[in-house]
C-alpha cells in the first residue's frame, strides 16, 4: 500500500471543509484534480473514506481512522521539516504553542516580542483558548506546548509542567464606585453589584463560589478578553478582577481601585495564579520550542521583580 502524504493533506481539507470545491480551493488545485487525488488514495488503501451520499461529506467509519493517522503524520512531517530546519540555523522554522486568555493579557506577548527581536526569521503562531482546548491540541502534536492553569496536569505523569510565578489578583472597580472610598466591603455589598469577570479559572471560581454561597453562580458579563472585561469596569459599576499580571491593568492604572473583601482569607491559596508550561512527558521540544520557553520564564522572572512596583498603581 502506497500512501501520499500530499494525498493526506487533501484528506484533512476535505474533512475540515466539507466541500470538494471548498477543500481544492484551500489547497490551490482545480476541483476535478482535487477528487482525483481523493479517488487514487481511497484505491491505495482499498475502501471508501467519505460518504458521498451525504451532504456534508462525512467521513466513513475507515475514513475516520485514515483521518487520524493522517494528522499524525502530516503533523510529524511538518515538525520533521521544521526541526531540521531549526538545526541548520535557529533563526529560520516555524513554532506552534498555545496559551489561555489570561497569561496571553500580557506576559505572553511580551515574550514573543522579545523572541522574535532575537530571532526574527522564526515564525511563531500561538492560539489563545481554554486549558481544556489547548490540551487537545496538544495531544494532537498541533503545539508543542501551551501556558496555561497547571493544576489538571500537575500530577499526571502524561505531562511535564513548569510552574511560573504565581500572582496575586484582587476584585477591583472604578474609582468613583460607591464601594471604592470603603475600608473593606462584605461579600453581600460585593455581589449587590454585577460582577465582570471569567470563571473558567477553578481558583477564581472557588473564591466567588464561597463568597456568594452558590454553586451556580454565574457573572452578569463573561469573557475571555480582560481588556474588554476592565473596559465594563471602567465604564460602569460593574466588579472586575485585576492583576498585575496584564496589560489592561498597566493601561488602566490610576482608574482602578483594589477592594478588601471581609471574611477572605489573604493568605489562601486560591487568591494567587497557578499558570505554568505544559508539555507532553518524552516528547522532545524543538530548538525553537526550547528557546521560547525560556524567554517566558526569563520575562516571567523580570515582572516578579517588578510586581511590588506595579501592584501600588491600583489604588486601596
């Protein structure tokens, strides 16, 4: 059995696409070549990958196994190229990784502007999403590592985490709230007003899940982005959280004031960040991989340094 990886690359578009001419058109062939290279591979491996009776062109059941087999060695191939690529000059190759919304707010950004000041040949693509997406792309070999929440992968021998530092975070709202001229403010105060925050992180979840007392708690305004979150701070008495973690509270810094929770524990673990780089356990990083990583924890160190200064622009 002979198998083109041209051929299963095509396979990939098609299944992403769901469109023969879709699928041709991302790989820059005319649709009738495009179903040839479809045809010659399903005659290679002796059975039908798609389902042409269907209108979505789903995948057969021995479609969906090509398919898997497909991105792993498409993907192998593209990081065999890569790597060799970074041996012959570590400027030149493309790095994939990943990181989740908070740590992608600053410390992320920072980072690859530093890397590609270094090495500006190199070409870094990052995809920002939750720690649960991430994790699936890193099983399917499409980054080499992600940042994110350490706390699902910490005692799973699967994966080598690195913890950075951790940060401390705090509710916060605009100056001139009514909460904001008060020397600590109870959780009932705290709740009586929406609160503009993301609780996918579990350590942010806990803290508002026991101050409230309900499990199914949920923000009046979600998302992702802390710079739109701290946009709804800033213009509304809406509750956020702030850290000095990210770039919105630089740029916010002077309109934002810190609030002191009653009855919260400023010692608990949970008040701080748990973010670190995860990687799969026996998976060589590339060069590249390898000299990213460093530039993020060697930044991540610069702002520990720097956090005490950063922390007094939020106004108690």
């Amino acid at each position: 059995m002979h198998i083109d990886l041209r051929q299963l690359r095509h396979l990939i578009a098609l299944a992403e696409h769901r469109s023969f001419v879709g699928a041709a058109a991302a790989v820059n062939l005319s649709q009738s070549a495009f179903s040839r290279s479809i045809q010659a591979l399903e005659h290679s491996v002796g059975c039908q990958l798609v389902d042409r009776g269907r209108k979505d062109l789903a995948p057969t059941k021995q479609g969906l196994v090509v398919l898997e087999h497909a991105r792993r060695l498409v993907s192998g191939a593209r990081q065999l190229s890569n790597e060799i690529s970074q041996f012959n000059g570590l400027e030149a190759g493309e790095l994939r990784f990943g990181c989740g919304p908070a740590p992608a707010s600053g410390l992320v950004p920072r980072a690859v502007g530093s890397f590609i000041g270094r090495y500006p040949k190199a070409r870094v693509q990052f995809q920002v999403d939750d720690w649960h997406s991430l994790n699936k792309r890193l099983l399917a070999e499409e980054f080499e590592f992600f940042v994110a929440d350490t706390r699902h992968f910490e005692a799973d021998p699967e994966y080598h985490t690195q913890r950075l530092r951790p940060r401390r975070w705090h509710f916060c709202c605009r100056v001139g709230h009514p909460l904001a001229q008060l020397e600590s403010v109870s959780a009932q105060a705290l709740f009586s007003y929406p609160l503009a925050v993301s609780i996918r992180p579990p350590n942010l979840r806990k803290v508002i899940v026991d101050l409230c007392g309900r499990q199914d708690f949920v923000p009046n305004v979600e998302c992702e982005n802390s710079f739109s979150l701290l946009g709804v701070v800033l213009r509304s008495d809406a509750i956020g959280i702030s850290g000095s973690y990210g770039d919105a509270m630089h740029l916010a810094k002077g309109e934002l004031v810190k609030l002191r929770i009653e009855g919260l524990d400023e010692n608990c673990e949970e008040l701080y960040t748990r973010y670190g780089i995860v990687s799969r356990s026996g998976y060589r990083l590339s060069p590249l991989a390898e000299a990213m990583i460093a530039e993020i924890r060697q930044i991540d160190e610069q702002e520990i340094a720097n956090e005490p200064y950063a922390l007094e622009n939020l106004a108690v």
